[in-house]
C-alpha cells in the first residue's frame, strides 16, 4: 500500500525529494530530482552537476574545513575572510598588520604564501566502492569490523594515491551503508592575492556572529600555484599560477526576495539520520554540558591572559574559535528545543518503525535497530571522562604536540597502511606544519591554566571514572596537579620549535629515552589515550555494522513516501537549492532578506568589531555605488539571506543563480537556525552570505583591485 | 509673500496642519484641521471633539501622571496596569500578593480603595483667560513678572473653586504666549477592581520596557464613587458609584495595518518648541549628565539593600522609576542624535529668524529673541549643583518629609493666596496622603546611603558651586557625611508616622522648638533651598515674559507655511491621530504593527520577568480566542502600534478608531521614540498599546469577569 503511494505520486509528476528546502544533496544525486530542480526555477542541466569534471561544480574547492571556488583560469581563488583569517594573520607584522590594514597585491610577485599547511583541494573523481570497503567486514562484529573497513579503506586510498599530486579518502555516506573513494587534486602552494580590513570582513565580530541583519564583508581571494609543469608543488618562487579545468563566472546580476539560488560546497557534519534516543541525548545532556565546559575554557583563558597583551594576540584564535563554539553550542540547544526536534524526531522514529513491522522480512532489520539502541545507551558511561580528556589534547599545544610525537613513533613502527588514520606517512607533512605553528599559539601560563582547569572538572568525576596514568601524571589534587604542571612546563623543551622538529625526526628509541618531562608525561598518557580510542573503535564498528539496518529502514520508508533522502554531511561535496528568503524569526519580527550599507552606518560606534575604516564611511556617504547598486533599493547591499541547507564547512561556498553564475559568498546561519545540523526547521533555517555586489563594489570603489576586477571578466568601476 | 503661500495652500485645499502624523492637538484646535482629520480617515464630528462636556473627550479623565477612561455608565475606568500599581501593592498583603495573583472584585462590595491620594480627574472646561493672567504682569520684568503672572493664576484658581468638589488650574500655553483655566472634577474615592497578575501586566518588565515586539496585558479597571448626593467624597462605604457624562465603547472589531487611529489623553511634557540652543544643552550636556546620576543612584541603592528582602521590596517602586528613567535618558541620547535633532533644529531656527528679518516691524521680536538665547544661556551655571540639592529632595523619604513639614510651616504663615502652588490649603491633603506612605518605601540605610552617594558628587564640584547650608549639615568631607547621617537617622522620629502627622498638624513655634535633629537639618537647608527657588524663579520669570517672542515668531513662520502649531505637551488634554503602523528600526528589520500570544510562549522563561502564568498558557495552548480572535493572524492579538503623537503621562490613553470606539491603551513608546519629547522623527516615532481584544480575552477566558464584560456591553465568550 505505501509503495503504491509512492508510484501514484511519482505518476502524477510529482517531487520525488526531501522536504521543502531540505537537503544537502550528493551531486550524483541530482539528476534523479533533476524535476523539482527546473520547479525550484534552475536554468542548467541537472545531469551538468553530476559530473565533477565539468563546471560548475569542477570549479568548487576544498580547503579544508571550509570551502572555496576558482573565479579566474588562472587559478583565483575565492572564500571567506574568516577561512583566510590564518593566512593573512600568519602574513601580519609589527609592521604591517595586514587585519588591521588589508591586503592587496598588486602584482602576482606581491602575493604571499598562505603557509606550509594551506591546501586548495579540487575534487576530481568520487566513486562508490561499497563491495570493496564492505566485502571482507562481512560477517565480522566489533573492532574486527571496524578494523576490515578501516583496512579496506587504507588499502583503497593508497592505491589512490599511487598517483603524483593527488589526496584520497573514503566517504561514508548513511552511516556505513555505502562508501565512496574520492579523489583530490592537492594544490599545495597556496597565496593570499587580497583582503579586506577585518573591520569589513568580521564587521560585527562575536556580536553578530549568527546574527541577522549582517554587515559583514567576510571575503577574502587566494591564488593555486603549481610548479612550471602544472603539478601540485610546495611553494617555490618560480611555480606559476594553475589552471583550473573550470571557473565560475560573477555575476553582474542583480538579486532579489524568490529568486533561484543554489550552493556548492564540503558541508562538516550534519545529524539528521540520527535516532531519536540520540536526539533525546543531545538536547537533555551533551549540549548542557558543552555549553559549561567551553564557558569555563573560555573564563580560564581571559583570566590567564589578563594584562598581557602579548598572550592574548598568541590565544586570540583560539577564544574566537571557543566563543564560536560557545555560542553554537547555546544556539542550538535554544533551537532544537524551539523546534521541538525530540518529540518530532521520536514521533518520526515511531512512525518508521510501524511501517517496518508491516513489511515483510523486517524481523532481521527490527533485530539490528534494537542493537544499534542498545550500543547507544551503553556508549555514554565514560563519555563526560574521555570528553575531558580529549579536550587536554584538543585545547594545548604543547602536551598536543608531545602526544602526537610519541604517538607517530609507535605508528611509524607498523606498516604504513596499518597505521592510524592522520598518522600515516601522508599525514606527516601535515603534522610537521602544525608543529611548526605551535610557536603562534603558545603561552605557558596559559596552557598551563587550561590544563589546571580541565584536571579540577576531571577530579570532580565519580572515582570510577578515574584514568590511572592521569592521576600517576598530574596527582590526585589540585596541589599536586599545579606542582606538575609547573614542573613539566619549566622542563620541557618542546616550547621551541627546533626541537619539535628534531623529535619529529627522531627514533622511537631517542624518544623512549628523553629526559624531557613533557615527552615523558605523554609517553605515560598516551596507553590511556589508546585504551579509550580502542573501547570507541569497538563501539564503533558494531554501530558501522548495525546503522546501516537503521538507514535503509528509513530510507525505505521515505521511498514509501515519494521522499528521497540525502546522506548526512561528511565533509563531501554537496550541492543545495532554494531562494533568496526573507525570515520571521519570532512574534511582531519581520527580517528582509538583503541588507545595506545603512545598516554599517548604524552599527558604526568607532569601537571594535563595529569600528567600520574611514575609506569605507566615507565611500558609504559619497553613494558613488556604480554597477554594483542594488536597483530596486537604490543603494549598495551588503550581505543576503536564503533558506540553502549549510552547515559548518560549507564557509565560503560559492552561492550561485539560476544560470550558475556567482552571487555571493556563504559565511554563516542565522542564530534560529544553528540547530540545523540535527533538524532542518523551513521556518528558521536560514544561510547568510556576502552578496557578490558588496565585493565588487569594494575591489572597485574602497580598497581598489582593478587588476582583479579584469580577471573576473568585471567592471571596475 | 510667505503669507500669500499660505493662503494658497489653503485655498487649495491643503491640509492646515503640523507636519504629517506630528501633534498633540488641543481639542479646540480640532475644528480647525477638521479637513486633514477627515482625509485621515476619521468618522466622527471634529467639532464634538472640541467640546468636553461631549463624548468622547468627556470619558477621558486624568489619574494624576497618568490617563484613563470611563468605559461604563457605573464610573467603570480603565488604564494601564503600571498606573494602578500603587494601588495594587497598597493592597497587597504578605497573604495575598494582588501584584503576583492579580485581583478581581466579584462584586461591588469587594472594590477596594485605591488609597487616599488616588483621584480621577475629569476636565469639565478649558477657558483662554490670558489677558485676565498677564495683564498685570504686562511692563514688569523677572522674578515681578512671574509674581504677577503666579498671583493672577492663583486668584483665577481660587475663584474657580470656590465650586464644591472641582480641581482648577492655570495651564502655559506656548510658553506663556496663552493661558488657559481648567476646571476638573475631582472624584476622590477610587476603588481598584480588576487587576490581571503582574507577570502579564508587567510581562516583558525592564527587558521589555521600550521595547518591540511587545507583550504586555497592561491594563486594570477602577471604579469612581461619589457620595449619596453624586458629590465627590473621600472614601467611604456607602459611597456609590460615580455616573460619568459619557463613556467610551469598548471596539468588538478588528485592528489592521494602516486602520485610523486616535488617542487622548494629558501628555505630561515635551519641548519640541525650545530653541536650537536648549537642543544643542540637551544632548550635549543634559541627558548625558543625567545618565550617569541615575546609573550611580542605581548601584547606591542596589549595594545598600544587597541581601535585604524587605528593603528591596520597600525600594522595588522607586528602583523600577529610577531605571525606566535611566533607560529613558539614554533612549533619548541615541534617538536625538540619530535624528540629527540638533542639526534639524538649527536649521529651522535659523530658516525662522532669515524668514523674520525679512517681516515688518520684526526689530522688536527679535531683540526679546536674542534676550531669550542670553537668558538661557546664563541659566547653566549652577545647573549641576542644584539638581544634586533637588535629588536629595526628590530621591529620599525622611529628608524630603521633613523639608516639607519645614516648608509648610512657612507657608502657612502667609494668606493662602500668596503660598506657594503645592504648599496651599488645597494641597495639604496631598502632602498627608504622601507623608503616610513614606512607610512603605522607606528604610533608614538605603536613604544614608543614597545621600552620602550624593553628597560625594556634591563635594567633587568647584569649590565656587558650594552651598554654604549643606556643608554646615553635612560638612565637607565623606566622614563628616557619614557621621552626620548616622546622627540624623539614630536621632530622627520622623520614621513614625504618628510623628510626621503630629508635626504636620503642629504650630510653627513647636516646629522651630523640635529637636529632632532632621527637622533642624531641614529648617537649616530650607534657606537654600528658598534661595535657588528664587533665582530659578526671577530666571523663568524673565523666560516667560520673552519667550512668548520666540513662539509668536515660530507660529507666524509656520503659518506662512500653511501649519498649524500644537503648544508643546503640559499634562493638559491632548488628541492625537494617525494610524496602525509597522516600522522599520533598522536596515533588515520589519516590526509588524500587531503581536499575538505566540510571542508569548516564545519569550517564556519560567524567570521574571518572562513568566506567563499557568492559566494564560494553558489558555493559549487551548487556543481558544472566542469572539476576540484576530480574522487574518486566526489567533489572539495581544500588542499593537500606531504612530500616534505620544509622550509620558498618555500612559493608559484610550485609543479610538475612526467611530470614537476603543480599540486599545496606550502604555509605552518604542526605544527609537523616546527622544520624541525634543523631536518628532516620523520614521521612529511610534505609540504602543494594548489591543482591547487582549483585555476582553483574558477577562472571558483567562481570569474570568462575566459581569465586568456585561458592564461594558462585551461578549462574555
């Protein structure tokens, strides 16, 4: 009866997808709704987008946690300043604070490296390899399944990478049901051509942050080098700009309320297929107790670097990050209580489950769901403890960097494909640049604080939580704890980076034999750290085993219901449609969907984050807006709103019109909307982005780049 | 030439009017922009509304500080909940709190008293008697001229009621240009009779306050009683209710965007007629300075009931004016300066005096105009000190108590006539009524506390700005303070109130003999007080003969350009009209003019000040709205906002639609309108009320009072 449904609606020439504005699609995924695509009013071909080797979507990038896109065919490439926010700190001087000031290079010779560890990622293949991930897991349970697809998986990314200049991975899509190798083309010399002031690009600071209206000019442009025969290369002075097979063209469009949009990127992670027992556990406990546990890194943090202005600059990433994190955190806690995200998750759950007993054959399916519940509610015994703990390693530098050098010494001891996933000798060049930065991040008193800080909330766990090499390292007290800390700080030599560098290239026997009490606390730490990752490994294979019950059970369900369903965010590419979308966000508050420069001139107060430079207050009174002037306003916009499905990654996604054509940057959600990433609510999920207008306006009119404009095929005036 | 535009537009059938949606009309003057309340959209005769013995002027009658109306023939009043609220926490009991339950009087018998001070005031005639008020004072100059002008006032009062059971009063119009006797009836024994609980009469509080979206029940009905013969009468039982000349309707219809609307109402005080000069001290000099004495008197009586239950509840009232006062200063600040009043002022005056010089015969208007500026400009110099001496006044109990007792006594010793307006016969009810609740918002530390607070102020100004009585009482530095004001307080009886109306009812001898040490503080800083009073008083004495000058030139200039002008606000009757409005505070920011009771469950904390009651969300989770449902939202209205012409003391205005029916009270401004007391910027100005159907919602679903509704002519259901 449910299937029949299903064909009735797909007969009469209705959607087969999601609901409204939901969806986070696979680009393979698009030609089956290739139907409400056109509807929804896009202009190209659906089938277009599939193909990762043809524009548009040739021409979207990775960087690494956020995302980018070629604008030039020599290899422009452009995101949000925030994602820049590394390079062009690690560029800033005494001198020249390139933050405080901008920056612009003028020629190609001026444009300066964004660092060891600046990646543009181009993805070029993305096949399933289901069979071959799956095959020798069959049958096993446990760790041991989790081993077989964690060794299948290696063994496909390396033949992978056998090619020169290419980066592999395995992508689970719906929870261990089915697997895709992609492959990236990894650009490794990567330049930073131009960016604005950090009063336009983070205009509004952690204030706005999430907020609506935004004024924000969060954009920023990096340059893909490769050497002189067009191969991925570090940097090096004669490397040439690349060519990318694909670049997207700016629009010189206006935009407007209802109008098509569409957006490409590598959201992080979403949970939307998740059970409703996690969703119960979400909202009832680890949200709460995110919320506390970033509050007091971030008290520690401001107390420890209180009046030393010098610390401060080293730990300012780190509080924005926090603060960020903080305030996500909150957010979405408010929303998916808002939204009532249990009770419709559970209701949701409910309603699956009933279908399934009707269907033949569910008992097997039924049998896993049951299991899949039951490793859930056991997997939160320890988890406040070993959340801890992880944030030591997380929220340091040095004792991060002392863990990972003992740790890369042991996986050095095995073959490299039965290494650790982020320890294999791929990995290692990307451990060597972290090292490297540690010198921008680091203040003993401060991390020294931090670490007091998570030992006292540690201490404060029942005595069966207790970790025995923690206690045998830091004591059993807050006096012993400070006496180590202070001890392990004062000795250590891994605070300057020759010696980092000299341990990173050391063997494991110089290592077991250092006298450095730091390396020697983590050597201790470490069984500990490995102990709790394989107790996780074995849950998590039984849940990689059994989830994929779960999912199909669902999937088969939407299926009953004309819907299908996109995989949760994991970092892959995906693209999403909507419209430009205005938002009510509570009772009596209409917000429109595009703002204006007025709204910088009423936000400016002189003080940082709304201290807007002089050049830009001064162009805003002027009103010499040019071909950038929005027609219908009058004036010159500043950033827009749709309801496209993004989450945390997709920073920087090219934001595109009907015909494929760039209109602006994404940079962020709305506050009502950060629980997105558990329920996507129509009525408050919003994405936020810089209009591509703004931008131009900007490179044309305050902080000029004609020579940029012109390579973007622009008016420069 | 300026005269003929006039004519022209006139004959054109322009609007004769101020400038769109500004003014607080007379209701004389009504006739007279008959034609623009007409296109505006109003119904009703322009011509009754001038009369105050008609509806609906006649129902609209003052409470003292606030406004109210009569809704039944039984004397039935209604205003907002904020104006009752002394009502209400007079017969609040440890017991029954009426503030946190609410109250509602089943039966007459249960009516309580509203408490000795309360009156409704109802104008029964408004008389132009200006040449009986200067013509004496025509050729004096100063403290003569003001004598002569306070004597003629006070003769015409005292003449006036010589009738039984009438309030008279001489109101400034135009800054002394006319003058007007007003005659009110004065109704003294007021009953309190449905009050909803705080948290939906006050829902929202200091968060709130200003604010939009808003959500507040800010309502309460009064009942007026008259002795047997229909004469006002202090309380008693058998009293009866009062019958009003007319009432107003209470609407049964809908409210929308963009519907007429008009409200009345005795809007306390603006200053939209003051010159750029007094613009230019405002913002620069005035609200600053007055922020930063409120924030200081805030944390002074905050510190000082730290951990104190009762003494918090004695200063909850004066802390909640204290900071609804500070709020405003600085709503004020922003608002001015964001509508440029400055500047805007400027300019017009500057347009005014080019336009003047051009006028025959405009020598002598200018020569007092330039007399007006040197005036003011003198005023400022001991302008701080003063107000630190009148806040010692103002913000105490005991102090303030005993300079009364002190000056009354001074007073008293001169025939009646010449005392000083507040110190007559007619007022000495008055001073009894604020003399017994003293109790109630007193205790002994908070009241030292606030006065060393001050003196410390006191003692940072120049040395040339002493007060040689205050540092004879208080000497000159902060342990001579403390010391004295332990005395004063250890040594004073004035806390009993058997001794405060002892000494009110005792002889000047026994006064001057007392040695209670406050009473002879007081009799020895009384001088100083005297002394300020009448440099203030030669100061206004020369303003009020000059500035008529400046007005008549303003009206003239006006007129030539086809405008009629309101005299600014001065706690007389005042009609305003316009309509239900949005307003856009900000760029990406639509407020929508109505609120429904989902704005409600969304601000719901469970904490004051966003507590909803049980009852009120069980009712709105019902859903069922009965014959107040709004037709277009399907749900309950609860706010609404017009951009009617406003300012404190229009709290609990009726407002009206086009047929003179009640569709709300008004109850506060919005943050963006509360500089509108200098300036009226008609793209922030906006009133915000209590839509009618809220009250009748609550009163037949919520808290019930069937027989109220009846009274009033309203569905039950």
């Amino acid at each position: 009866m449910a299937l029949r449904i299903a064909l009735l609606a797909s007969a009469a020439g209705l959607a087969f997808g999601a609901k409204a504005d939901e969806g986070m699609w696979m680009p393979s995924q698009l030609p089956q709704i290739a139907e409400q695509l056109a509807a929804a009013g896009y202009r190209g071909d659906p089938a277009a987008l599939a193909d990762l080797t043809r524009p548009p979507m040739s021409a979207v990038v990775s960087l690494g946690g956020c995302t980018a896109s070629f604008v030039s065919p020599e290899g422009l490439v452009v995101t949000n300043h925030h994602c820049a926010y590394g390079a062009i700190q690690l560029n800033s001087t005494a001198k020249d604070n390139l933050l405080a000031n901008g920056f612009i290079a003028d020629t190609r010779a001026q444009e300066v490296s964004a660092g060891p560890a600046a990646r543009v990622l181009v993805t070029t293949a993305f096949d399933r390899i289901t069979d071959r991930i799956l095959g020798d897991a069959r049958g096993k349970t446990g760790r041991a399944y989790y081993e077989a697809v964690d060794a299948a998986s290696k063994a496909a990314v390396a033949e992978c990478e056998q090619e020169a200049g290419v980066r592999c991975s395995v992508a689970n899509m719906y929870y261990g049901t089915d697997f895709y190798l992609i492959k990236q083309l990894e650009l490794k010399d990567i330049r930073l051509v131009y960016a604005p002031p950090e009063s336009i690009g983070g205009y509004g600071g952690e204030i706005d942050n999430f907020m609506w209206p935004r004024h924000s000019g969060d954009f920023a442009f990096y340059r893909a080098y490769v050497d002189k025969d067009g191969k991925p290369a570090a940097f090096a002075t004669d490397n040439v700009p690349y060519q990318p097979k694909a670049f997207l063209e700016v629009s010189t469009d206006p935009v407007a309320e209802g109008d098509f949009a569409m957006l490409a990127g590598y959201p992080g992670r979403t949970f939307r297929h998740r059970t409703a027992a996690e969703f119960a556990d979400q909202v009832g406990t680890q949200l709460p107790a995110r919320v506390d546990l970033f509050g007091s890194l971030l008290e520690t943090i401001a107390r420890a670097t209180a009046g030393n202005a010098e610390a401060d600059v080293l730990y300012a990433s780190q509080v924005a990050s926090l603060k960020n994190n903080l305030k996500r955190a909150q957010g979405e806690l408010d929303g998916l209580r808002r939204s009532d995200a249990v009770g419709v998750r559970q209701r949701d759950e409910a309603a699956m489950l009933a279908w399934l007993s009707k269907q033949p054959d569910a008992a097997d399916t039924r049998r896993d769901i049951d299991a899949v519940q039951a490793v859930i509610a056991q997997s939160h015994a320890t988890r406040e403890r070993d959340q801890l703990f992880a944030t030591m390693r997380s929220q340091t530098q040095l004792l991060k960097s002392a863990m990972q050098l003992q740790r890369l010494a042991i996986e050095r001891g095995k073959p490299d494909a039965q290494r650790e996933s982020g320890y294999q000798q791929r990995d290692e060049a990307l451990i060597e640049a972290s090292l490297k930065q540690v010198q921008r991040r680091y203040d003993p008193a401060v991390e020294k604080a931090v670490l007091a800080g998570l030992l006292a909330r540690y201490r404060q766990l029942p005595a069966t939580q207790r970790i025995a090499e923690l206690d045998a390292v830091f004591g059993t007290d807050a006096a012993q704890a400070t006496a180590t800390l202070d001890a392990l700080y004062a000795g250590t030599g891994l605070g300057a980076e020759a010696e980092r560098l000299r341990l990173l290239a050391a063997a494991p026997a110089e290592l077991e034999a250092s006298t450095d009490p730091l390396m020697q606390a983590a050597a201790t730490l470490l069984p500990a750290a490995l102990r709790i990752e394989d107790a996780d490994k074995e849950q998590d294979g039984e849940l990689l085993r059994l989830r994929p019950a779960y999912m199909r059970a669902l999937i088969s369900y939407r299926e009953s219901q004309g819907q299908a369903v996109y995989p949760d965010a994991n970092s892959t590419l995906r693209v999403s449609y909507g419209k430009v979308s205005s938002l009510a966000p509570r009772d009596g508050v209409h917000y429109t969907p595009l703002t204006t420069v007025q709204g910088i001139v009423e936000k400016h107060t002189g003080e940082e984050p709304f201290d807007a430079p002089k050049p830009l207050r001064d162009a805003i009174a002027k009103g010499d807006f040019g071909s950038s002037i929005d027609p219908v306003l009058g004036t010159q916009t500043v950033n827009f709103m749709t309801n496209l499905d993004t989450t945390g990654g997709n920073s920087g996604s090219p934001v595109m019109d009907a015909n494929g054509k760039l209109i602006g940057l994404n940079f962020d959600s709305n506050w009502e909307a950060v629980s997105a990433s558990w329920m996507f609510d129509p009525r408050y999920k919003r994405a936020i982005h810089v209009d591509a207008r703004y931008l131009r306006w900007l490179m044309a009119k305050v902080y000029p780049a004609p020579h940029l404009l012109k390579e973007m095929n622009l008016p420069v005036e």
